[in-house]
C-alpha cells in the first residue's frame, strides 16, 4: 500500500473541523505580548465522558505541536459550515503570521485557557493536556475538558470529506 493509497481510503471518512488555538506567553514579562496561534484540525474526537476528555492529532514539528508540548492550556472552536473561510485561513501551507490571521475573526478570550475562541462557533472548549502520544508523524494529544460553551445554534457543521470541505445537507 502506498501513501497516496492510504491517503484517498482516508479521505472518504468525513471529518468535522475546529480550530485548535493556543496563547503563546510572552518571553519575558517586560516583553513584547505573546502570540496567539491556530491551526485546523479534523482529527479531532471525544475520548471520554467521565472524566471528559477529547483528542487532537498533530503533525510532528508542526508549530502547534511545539507550543502544546510547552503550553499545556488549548482552545477548540468547532466551526459551523459558515465558517470555511477561518478554516481555510488557519489551514494554509506557508501562511502569514497567526497574529495576522485572527486580525478580522470575531473571537473572546478563554476564561480558564487564555486561548482564542471562534464566535459564532457552534461549541467551544478549554483543554488542559493530559497526556501526549507520539503515533508515527504525529502526536496525539489528549484533553481534559475544563469548560465549554455553546455560542451558536444556528446552521450546520462544517465537515471534510474527499479532500474538500462541505455542508451537510
């Protein structure tokens, strides 16, 4: 079996999408501000009710995977099918800075991560990392679930199937 091979039998598994979102820390206190940084992810599940926990699979090296090794407080938006432009931004290979990227997205500030989270959005979680697993070029990382919210009802989820992204419906 070939990697292309591998990848198009995968590729017919839809996939809901989020935004994972991190607050870098400044480093120093007297310092510039730190940065906040996302990337979309659509390996993305719920692990466990009790206690409740979700995962995320990142790409080894990839700046994300760095800042959560150190950073152990994260944010997840899970975007609406309104949302595909956000998607699209925060999935680019080569991108502008992230500072950049958030310039024009409604967000609000975690209360318990610090982490930027999509309004709008039809759930939005705080994690704290619980465990991290290496599995071949990527490292899944494993959430505690410390809050959540609910910002909007409205429309369907955005989901990704054969390399696109698509509305249910």
């Amino acid at each position: 079996m070939s990697n292309d091979e591998f990848r198009a039998a995968m590729s017919r598994l839809a996939a809901g999408v989020v935004l994972v979102t991190a607050h870098e820390p400044a480093l120093t206190e007297d310092g510039p501000l730190g940065d906040d940084v996302g990337m979309t992810a659509t390996a993305f599940m719920s692990v466990s009710l009790d206690p409740p926990l979700v995962l995320v699979s990142l790409r080894n090296g990839s700046r994300m995977d760095d800042l959560l090794a150190e950073q152990p407080l994260w944010g997840v938006s899970v975007l609406a099918e309104s949302q595909r432009h956000i998607a699209g931004r925060f999935a680019m290979k080569g991108r502008i800075s992230d500072r950049l990227l958030f310039e024009d997205i409604a967000c609000t500030r975690g209360e318990v991560c610090g982490a930027p989270l999509v309004g709008g959005a039809l759930a939005v979680m705080e994690c704290r990392t619980e465990r991290r697993v290496e599995a071949g070029d990527h490292t899944l990382v494993i959430g505690r679930v410390l809050a959540v919210g609910l910002p909007s009802a409205d429309g369907g989820p955005l989901t990704y199937f054969r390399g696109r992204y698509r509305h249910l419906g």
